[in-house]
C-alpha cells in the first residue's frame, strides 16, 4: 500500500534489535485518515470473504480494525491483554510471548462474542515471529469459528512470523513487507497488498 510505504519511509524510526518505531502515526499518536485508508483496504480484500466479525488486540490493533469492521458492516473485537474485573464470564484464553515487551501475557475474549458460526478477519499492526496473531487465532478455534484470513499493517518478513501462520493453512495479507532494517535503512519487499 503506497500510502503507508511512503509515511513509513518519512516517520517511521528504526530502533536496534530488528524493531521499527511509527509511534507517530500507527502505535502512540495515531493517524485517523491513515487508519481509515488501511482499514478499507483490508475491507476490500476480503470482501468477498463472508466475514462476519473482526478480531485484534489491544492498543495498536483496535483502530485499523476497527474502520475494517465499519466497511465491511460488523462487528470488531479486540482481545484484552489484562482481565478485567467486568468479565465475569465464560473467557477464551491463550498466551502470547510479546516480541516487543519480551514477556508472556494471557490475552482473552469473552467466549459469548464468538461462536462456530463466525468467519474471522483477524488483523494487527505488526508481524513478527507470529506469536499474537497465533494466539488470536487460537481464541478463535477454542470458539469454533473460522479463521478466514489476516491482515497486518505492517509485516516484518525478514523474522518468521508469515511462515508460522502459512503452515497454519492461513492466508496473510500485509499492507507493507519490510525485508530489513540493517544500518538503521528501512528496505521494503514487493509485493504487499
Ligand atoms: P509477533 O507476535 O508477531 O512476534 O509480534 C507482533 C506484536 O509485537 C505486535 O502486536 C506489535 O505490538 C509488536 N511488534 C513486533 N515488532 C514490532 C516493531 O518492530 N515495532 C513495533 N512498534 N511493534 C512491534
């Protein structure tokens, strides 16, 4: 996606250990017109798809998701990294090794958002190694639901994250594929969506 190859060309920052900062406009201060253009885009490719309901994570995940959901006309979930003390029901639970925060956390949703009749777009802001979006993907099948694709922001393809999700049998869309973030340069891979 030109648009958010270019912002990250111009605002994103490479930081040491393979991780890129765009707390500017994706993951602290957040771009609303951006948003909504990556959002409809993931809406588009997966139109056709029958989706029923839109899964992410919280905090980054939520607003690409979120005008996802809008266009393609349902609802958005996000799972919640902490229990709160509102969910007093039934939960889906997994656990999930963060990348970034280099620690485990259980994530969770509660189990009466999602059933075996839903088709799931599941969509988050970064790839990885995989870990979140596998632990989403698996709050899905405890539920039963079908996981029909997932969109990511932005994919590092340079780590192991799409490979994981492939083997799953899982179609991955990303918006932008970085190859490398060697020398503090941003180099982009063809072929994203
Ligand atoms: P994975 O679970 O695929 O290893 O990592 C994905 C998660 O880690 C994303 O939800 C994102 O929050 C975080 N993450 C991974 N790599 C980066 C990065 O380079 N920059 C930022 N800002 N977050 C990242």
């Amino acid at each position: 996606m030109e648009e958010l190859v270019q912002r990250i060309k111009e605002d994103g920052r490479v930081l040491g250990e393979g991780v890129l900062k765009v707390d500017s406009f994706v993951t602290h201060q957040v771009d609303p017109d951006l948003m909504e253009a990556i959002g409809y885009r993931f809406a588009e490719v997966f139109a056709q798809a029958g989706i029923t309901k839109v899964v992410t994570i919280e905090a980054s995940g939520i607003a690409p998701a979120l005008f996802a959901a809008k266009k393609l006309a349902v609802p958005m979930i996000f799972a919640r990294k902490a229990k709160s003390l509102t969910m007093d029901e039934e939960l889906l639970t997994s656990s999930v090794y963060s990348f970034t925060k280099q620690v485990t956390s259980q994530i969770s949703i509660s189990r009466k958002f999602l059933s075996s009749d839903d088709k799931v777009l599941i969509i988050d802001d970064f790839l990885a190694n995989g870990q979140a979006a596998k632990g989403l993907v698996e709050l899905c099948q405890q539920a039963g639901a079908e996981v029909d694709g997932i969109g990511i922001v932005i994919e590092k393809s340079f780590q192991d994250g799409r490979e994981l999700l492939e083997q799953m049998g899982l179609r991955v869309v990303s918006l932008a594929r970085i190859a490398s973030l060697k020398n503090g340069e941003v180099e982009f891979l063809e072929g994203d969506a």
